[in-house]
C-alpha cells in the first residue's frame, strides 16, 4: 500500500510537472519564424509574427523592420488585417510610401538634404524634390536588420542595425535598437534606443499606414480622430517647417475634439491644408514631456475598432495618404487608392537640424537616444 502511495504521488508530481511544461511552452510558441522571400540582391529575408492571448497577430520582418501584417478584432470579434503592406518584399524597397517601415536616421524631411553640427556642414542623400526624406534613398527601411525573437506570454521582437559613419551622408557610427512588443491589452510597444561614436542627428518612427475597416477596405476620411495637440507646423510648398508653431484653434488642424478625418481635409481655403494635398503636417502635443502620454484616438465608428496611440515623443506627423495613387496592389489584391490609410508617426520635429528653436535632434558620443510609441486597440 506504501508503495503504491509513493506510485501515485510520483505520477501525480510528473503531471502537474509536465503541465507546467506544456504551460510554459504554450506561452513561449507565440513567436514563429517563417521566410519572407528573396530579394533582387540575392538576400533572403524573414518574417516574424507575435501573436497575443487574445489571437491579436502582428507580422513584422528583418527587411526594414517593417510591419508586414496587424490582425484586430471588430466589434463581433471579427479579426481583420488593418496595415498596408504587400506579400512581395521586393515592392518594399521598389515602392516609395514606406509601408510599414522603420525609419531612420532621419524621419521626415530635412531642407536641401544639409544641415551644420559642430561648425561642419553635411550633405545628405536627396530623394524628395530638393530635400532629404526618412533617411535619403537607402534609409532604415531598405535595410536588413538582425533580428532576435524574445519568447513568452508577451512575445516581442528585438531588431538591431549599424548605421555606419557616412551613410546616406549622415556622420558616425550609429547603432540602433529598437524592440517591439506586443501586449495582452492589445497594444504593440515600440521601444527605440541608439548610440554614436560622433555627434550626429536622429529622429526614428515607424511608418505604418492604417486602416480600422480592414486592409483595402475603402478610404479613410470616415474615421473620427482626436489629436491631444495645441499647435502644428505650417510648411512651405516642399512641405519644410516655416519655423512658426500655429495654434490649431478655429483652423482644420484643431483636432482637440473629435472629427471625421474627411470633414475638413479639403478645405483649400487653408493653404496648409491646400499645400499638403490634405494632412501632411506635424502636430506639436500640448504635454511637450518626455514621458509616455497619450497623444491621439482613433474610431472606425462602423467596425467598432478604436485605437490610441502614446508616446514619449513631442509631435506626431498626421498623414493621410495623399500621394497613394492606385499604382500599389496590396496584400488582398485591392489597389491603394488615395487615403486608403492613415500615418501617425511619433517623431521629433521635420528640419529640426536647421531650426535652432525646435527642440534638438543631436545625439553625442556617452548619450543615448531613447524612445516608446505605443498603439493600442480597443472597441468602443
């Protein structure tokens, strides 16, 4: 009887063991690797997706750290894709909207690709008119980064890359790092850190376009937005800053309360509004702290999916697809036609290099760059 006892109790440990195993494993298979493709180059590149206990997928491969696919339930639990993006990672570095992409070392634009620091004058990459955009002609986004998966309940992918001295015309060695991690509650944390070996300039963000009716799914004028932001960047024809931060009161920059994106997106009797071609600006948050607020919500009043987005930074650029044009086919086949997606893109300030009143974009040797952007989904 003693022995049989003992037998049992042995059994019942191994099982409680072994379920603890299967746990454990449960929690950590929510990271898989898969090959994305072969690129022109020859490089082959990988997709890796992160999905959460809540069945919520994010997708997001080595080639440019880039948010490939983003499932999120609607009001009925229906889960749907809401970034833009192809199934071809060749259309990444062919297509110049930068779907999904990280950006670096410069997001947005910087006026006639030159900036001084340190009484020495840098010329950079020209790929916008006659200004340097997200990077110049090779940024972050057509790189390959190194890629380490981080396993567990709240699984998470670490990207890292060297940006070396010169690159794209940008002085030092800058090694950057950013993690992605996605939560339980939904969200999808972005965290950004970098260093140099000489003084240079970074501003990083993600270029994700979305749309809450689902990928392709029409455009995006009747989603209702708030942006916790008292004042914006007027531009010039190139869409560089003037210098002048605007309030947004009785303009359609106000987006203090809630609008439809469409509401006033047309209205050319603004000419920042006509400048842009539509939304095309950067908002300045009224909390200009650097620590993690929310800055602005979405509703896609239809499906019931909202999104919020917070972060560290001091601005975000509100674009609204207006130089989508139907020449790029998406992942379900639908063509992107103009503003079939949204960017709210958390960064410091465009041209902030060359205008000594935004707030500085220099990173020196001993500092490090840091940053968090968070989206997170809910229903309304």
């Amino acid at each position: 009887m003693k022995k049989l006892l003992i037998a049992i109790t042995a059994l019942a440990a191994f099982a409680c063991n072994n379920n603890k195993t299967n746990d454990k494993t449960m929690a950590e298979s929510n990271i898989s690797e898969a090959p994305f493709g072969v690129l022109a180059s020859g490089d082959s590149v990988k997709l890796y997706t992160l999905k959460n206990a809540n069945g919520m997928e994010v997708a997001i491969s080595d080639l440019g750290g880039t948010i490939i696919k983003w499932t999120a339930p609607d009001k009925d639990g229906k889960f749907e894709d809401i970034t833009l993006g192809s199934n071809n990672p060749e259309d990444y570095l062919s297509n110049t909207k930068y779907l999904g992409a990280l950006i670096g070392r410069f997001g947005n634009r910087i006026a006639k690709g030159k900036f001084s620091l340190d009484g020495k004058e840098y010329t950079l990459a020209i790929n916008n008119g006659p200004n340097s955009l997200h990077g110049g002609l090779n940024g972050f986004n057509a790189a390959i980064w190194t890629a380490t998966p981080l396993e567990g309940a709240e699984p998470g992918l670490k990207l890292t890359y060297l940006s070396k001295d010169g690159e794209e015309g940008y002085p030092g060695n800058l090694n950057v790092e950013v993690v992605y991690t996605l939560k339980n509650d939904n969200s999808l944390t972005i965290d950004y850190k970098a260093t140099t070996d000489k003084s240079t300039v970074v501003n990083l963000t993600n270029h994700a376009y979305f749309n809450l009716k689902g990928e392709g799914n029409g455009d995006i004028t009747d989603h209702e937005i708030t942006i916790n932001a008292d004042k914006f960047l007027p531009t010039d024809a190139g869409l560089i800053p003037t210098g002048e931060l605007k309030p947004v009161k009785g303009t359609p920059f106000d987006f203090t309360t809630a609008h439809l994106i469409g509401e006033r997106i047309n209205d050319t009797t603004d000419n920042d509004i006509k400048l842009g071609g539509g939304y095309d600006h950067c908002w300045v948050f009224t909390d200009q702290s650097n620590k993690l607020k929310s800055i602005a919500k979405v509703l896609e009043p239809v499906s019931g999916r909202t999104m919020e987005v917070f972060t560290t930074e001091p601005a975000v650029q509100f674009y609204t697809g207006n130089f989508l044009n139907g020449k790029a086919t998406g992942k379900s086949g639908k063509k992107y036609e103009f503003r079939y997606g949204f960017c709210l893109e958390t960064q410091h300030f465009p041209d902030a290099p060359n205008q000594s009143a935004f707030p500085t974009t220099v990173l020196k040797p001993g500092e490090t760059y840091t940053s968090t952007t968070v989206y997170k989904f809910g229903l309304k």
